[in-house]
C-alpha cells in the first residue's frame, strides 16, 4: 500500500502513472451519468473514511463520488464530532479506524496530524488539504494544464497572490514535474524557503519577482488563490487585502501573459479580490475543468495507493 501525503514524497513515475490513469479513467467515462458505475468496479467492497477538519466543498463531494463510482462505500467524517476532536490521539484514532475502512483521506490543520495518521495507520492515507501543502489539488491541475496545452514540462507558471499551501504544492510540482515557477506577491507572504529550496534542488527555475508585470512575462499559466486561506487569521484579513491588491489577476495582467495562457483557481474564489470575474469566466480560465479534474485525479489516487 502506498499514502498520498505530498507531491514531493511520491515518486515521479508514480505521478505521472497517476495523472496517465485518471485521463483513461475519465476517458472512459464520457457521457455517462455521473452515478453511473465504472465497469471494473475497482473499490468494489472497499469503504473509505473522509475526515474534515476544516469545511469543504470540492474535496468532499469529489472524494465521494470517485469512490462510488468506483463501487466502494464512503463515510464522511466531521473531525469535531469524532472523538479525535476531543482528546483522543491521533495515533489511536489511525489504529482503530484502521481497523474498520481500506483508506482514509484527512483535511486537517497542523501538517503534524497528517504525518501521525500515515505513520500509525495500517491502510492508505490520503493528504485532503492541510495548513502546509494541497497535493490532490495539484494533481488535477497538471491534468488539466495537460488536457489544454500537453505536457506542463518547461512550461512557465506564474503564482501570484499569498505563498499558501495551494503555492506549495506547486512548487513541489514543479520539482517533480518539471516546469518552472515564477512567484509574484508582497516578501511577508513569500512561500517557505524549504519549498523553493527544494523544487531548486530539483532542477526547476524558481523565480521571485515583485512586479507583477515583469512576472507574468512569457507565463504559459496564471494561479490565483484566497488571499485568506482557512487557517490563517481572520484578523489579518483587512492587511493582507492591501498587501495583496496589487497581484490581483485582472484581464490587464492577464494580457500580458502568453496569449495562449491558461488561468486557474482552486476554488472557492473571493471574486474580483484575488481574480476578476472577467479572468475567470473568461476564455483563458479552465476552473471548473481543475474542480472536475478532482473527481478523475483523486479516483487514479486512490487506486494507486490500494495498487489497485
Ligand atoms: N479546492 C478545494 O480543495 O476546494 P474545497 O475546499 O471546496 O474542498
Ligand atoms: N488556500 C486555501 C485553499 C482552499 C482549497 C485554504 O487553505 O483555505
């Protein structure tokens, strides 16, 4: 068995099986009602634990309707009305529900609760979100960069906005996946050194760039994210706002982009704050191609780390 904890601690064969899988997965499926079972059945008996700590809407519902359609049986967790919430230790709650599902996928806060889970749990353990890093994210947006454009090595992306998570596991991308990454955003709300450091060692260019318009030169795809991530304070809020205003991704810096380039968003989106409604309803925006390519990217996820 195999987890799914972070783009960088998978090997890059491995991701790139991934994202082939889920392509031929979601291939296969076109046009069939969305309930509709896969032929193989791959999760047939199998249940699978989704915890949030956190809300959610994407990484809920996708997770749930890839293991159906994949013939297994959920159940969603709310991480404040299990016992974990309540003092229970983490490792405890790996063991015993180790004991009752195949999988189990956390969102969570502290990247701590994550790595305790993996390493006391006997089935598979999937990275859901946490305050560090968004894995499941990144895999659906390599595969839609690729549904768009083919392959994402040597391609330019442009990051601009807060150096979150979302950020991070971009840059883990491009390590493992080979393109470069351009971040553009005020220096308090860079990406973690070791991030940068990493991707780096890898052989991707990293690059740091204040100006927003000197940044989105030759970008072949443009990220946006919240300016407030969930974790974050929501008195920090008024702050960040105006440190980040001038990365806002609007159609005037959208243009001076490449003119084929693409624009993404995890999703949710605080529109016209971090991206423009004009940007992303536009026709360089692919977000609800990510927010499907969760469903298809996640279920390859999964039957990778069951080897199934
Ligand atoms: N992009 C994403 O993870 O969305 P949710 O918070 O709705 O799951
Ligand atoms: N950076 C955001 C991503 C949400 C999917 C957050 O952590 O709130």
């Amino acid at each position: 068995m195999n987890h799914f904890l972070d783009i960088h601690l998978t090997d890059a064969k491995d991701l790139r099986k991934i994202i082939d899988h889920a392509s031929a997965m979601k291939t296969a499926r076109l046009g069939r009602p969305r309930g509709a079972l896969d032929d193989d059945q791959p999760l047939k008996d199998r249940m699978v634990a989704l915890i949030f700590e956190k809300p959610s809407t994407r990484t809920r519902v996708s997770f749930d309707v890839g293991v159906r359609q994949m013939g297994g049986q959920t159940m969603v967790l709310s991480g404040s009305d299990m016992q974990l919430g309540h003092g229970e230790t983490i490792a405890d709650t790996a063991r015993v529900l180790s004991r009752y599902v195949d999988l189990i996928m956390i969102r969570t806060f502290d990247e701590a609760v994550l790595t305790e889970m993996a390493e006391y749990a006997t089935v598979p353990v999937i990275n859901g979100l946490t305050d560090r890093t968004h894995p499941c994210q990144i895999m659906a947006d390599v595969m839609t960069f690729e549904e768009h454009r083919g392959p994402i090595k040597g391609k330019k992306v442009v990051w601009a906005g807060d150096g979150n998570n979302v950020c991070a596991s971009f840059l883990h991308a491009a390590g493992q996946f080979g393109f470069d990454l351009t971040f553009t955003g005020p220096p308090t709300l860079d990406p973690e050194q070791e991030f940068v450091d990493l991707a780096r060692a890898k052989g991707a260019k990293i690059v740091i760039e204040r100006d927003p318009d000197k940044a989105v030169q030759g970008a072949d795809l443009l990220v946006a994210d919240t300016w407030v991530s969930m974790h974050d304070a929501q008195s920090a809020r008024e702050r960040r706002h105006n440190q980040l205003r001038p990365y806002q991704v609007n159609a005037e810096l959208m243009s001076k982009a490449k003119p084929d380039a693409l624009f993404m968003h995890c999703l949710p989106a605080h529109r016209d704050e971090e991206a423009t409604s004009e940007v992303m309803d536009g026709p360089h925006s692919v977000i609800f191609d990510e927010a499907e390519n969760r469903l298809h990217a996640q279920k390859a996820i999964m039957r990778w780390c069951l080897e199934l």
